[in-house]
C-alpha cells in the first residue's frame, strides 16, 4: 500500500520557485519537470524506505532528470510522507538543513 504523501508548504513554495523559473528562462523544460517531480513523488509513496537517511529522520530523493533533490520525513506508523523541501542540487544544503 502506498504512503500518503502530505506536501507541507514550504515545500510547495520550493515548487512554485522552481517552476516559476522554468517558466521564465525555459518554458520547454517546464512540464518535464513538474512529470519528474509527480514521477519522483510516486517513487517516495510506493517505496519511501528506499531512499536513504541524510540528516536524522530525513531523507533525500532525486529526480532523475533535473537537478532537484526532495526532503522527506517517513512514519511508518502512519504510513505517511511529509515532503519537506525541494532544493536545487547546486544551492548550499546547509540553507536546506536549517529548514529540515
């Protein structure tokens, strides 16, 4: 059974962010991009123990196709996901941490 996914709203504004600058500086990627990261999500809610421990509980998820990293808390007891960030690659991962 799938975990249910819960998009906590920092998360959703790292979304927003992103797309918004696919929008602007590269509209062609820009729905390839929200694809990876509905695929990327998908993979979290089949398989959230799949993806390793980085900091504590938290977890880190690639997209395989853009250079975007999903941070992400499991309960199993829940079964449930909070998605807590979405950070480019290349920004500072301590700006990420701070948040997580």
């Amino acid at each position: 059974m799938s975990a249910h996914i819960v998009v906590l709203p920092a998360a959703e504004r790292d979304i927003e962010h992103a797309l918004d600058w696919y929008l602007e500086n590269a509209p062609e990627h820009a729905e390839r991009f929200t694809a990876d990261l509905s695929d990327t999500v998908e993979r979290i809610s089949v398989s959230p123990r799949l993806f390793h421990t980085v900091h504590g509980e938290v977890r880190r998820a690639a997209l395989r196709r853009f250079p975007y990293l999903v941070w992400l808390v499991y309960f199993d007891s829940q079964n449930t996901v909070h998605i807590l960030a979405v950070s480019h690659q290349r920004q500072d991962p301590e700006t990420t941490r701070q948040r997580v």
